[in-house]
C-alpha cells in the first residue's frame, strides 16, 4: 500500500467516524449538532457539517465528497444538506432566559462569543411588530425587563466605589 492510499484509508475512516458521530448524536438529541452550543463536542460536529456543505456547494477543498460519501452521507444523515433542525421562537425563548439566568446578564453580540445568535434573536424580538402574543406573555413572565435596553444597560452596568456608572459621573442611586 503506498504513503498516499494510506493516508486516504485513514481520512476516509475519520469521515465515516465522524458521520457515525453525527448520526449519533441526531439519535440521542433528535437534531443535528449546533455551533452555536457551549459543548464544544457539539460545535466539533457541528463545524464538520458545515464544512460537507460547503464541500458539496465546491466552496471547501479540506473536504472530498465522492459518490461514495454522499452516499453515505444520505444514508446516515438524512437532510445533511438542509440547514438542520430550526429552533422554535419558544426554545429560543427558553434558551435566552437560561443564558440571563446563568450569566446576569442579556447576550453581547460580540463575534466568536458563542452568544451572537441569542443577543441577535432578543434583537429581532424586541423590534419585531407581529410577535405572537403567547411569546409576549412568556417572556414578559420569564424576562419583565426584555422590552428595552434599559434592564441590559442595569445588569451590565459597572460600578465604582462611590456607587458612579464607571464612565460617567452621575450616581446610579441617591446617597442614602
């Protein structure tokens, strides 16, 4: 066997693993991975899938998708060249009032923060003219202050030891 069929033996048992992975993780979770998820396994399968699309649209060379692949790809992962299973405006929902929760505070939109998806969501939301009323009422008992910038601006708000918005001069509250 030589050097070249070798290595080509070794990738293609690393693809047919990572498929398996994939197919496993839809079976368990009943979606395909994320790379929007803190798991950083998730976003590993997740990024793979992004780059067999990208292969099959001839946007990547990392990837080679022959028949054979795509063959198995069809088997394994129906709809692999679809966008994955969407999230429902209530999960989403669910998913931000977990992240305020967890960390104090509403999404940044900062790139590569993992948070870019929620912070880009509670924007759509917030200036949105035909939200259904069932999500105005879950959000407005999970998250009250969701509305405006204002419960952000509180929550993220630094201040120094004499009770000032570091940055600006005007105390958050009145000497008590």
């Amino acid at each position: 066997m030589s050097k070249t069929e070798g290595t080509s033996a070794r990738s293609g048992g690393r693809f047919e693993q990572r498929i398996a992975a994939v197919a496993e993780f839809r079976r368990q979770f009943g979606r395909l991975p994320t790379k929007y998820s803190d798991d950083t396994a998730e976003r590993a399968l997740a990024l793979f899938l992004q780059r067999i699309r990208q292969a099959e649209r001839g946007k990547s060379r990392d990837i080679i998708l022959t028949d054979e692949r795509r063959g198995l790809l069809d088997t394994r992962l129906p709809g692999w060249r679809g966008r994955g299973v969407r999230r429902t405006r209530e999960q989403l929902i669910e998913e931000l009032t977990r992240f305020v929760r967890q960390h104090g505070r509403y999404p940044r939109s900062t790139p590569g923060s993992g948070e870019e998806h929620l912070a880009k969501f509670l924007q759509r939301i917030r200036t949105s003219q035909d939200l259904p009323e069932d999500c105005t009422r879950l959000l407005d008992a999970q998250l009250p202050d969701w509305r405006n910038d204002r419960g952000r601006r509180e929550q993220n708000a630094r201040v120094d030891g004499k009770g000032r918005q570091q940055g600006g001069s005007a105390p958050l509250s009145s000497p008590g």
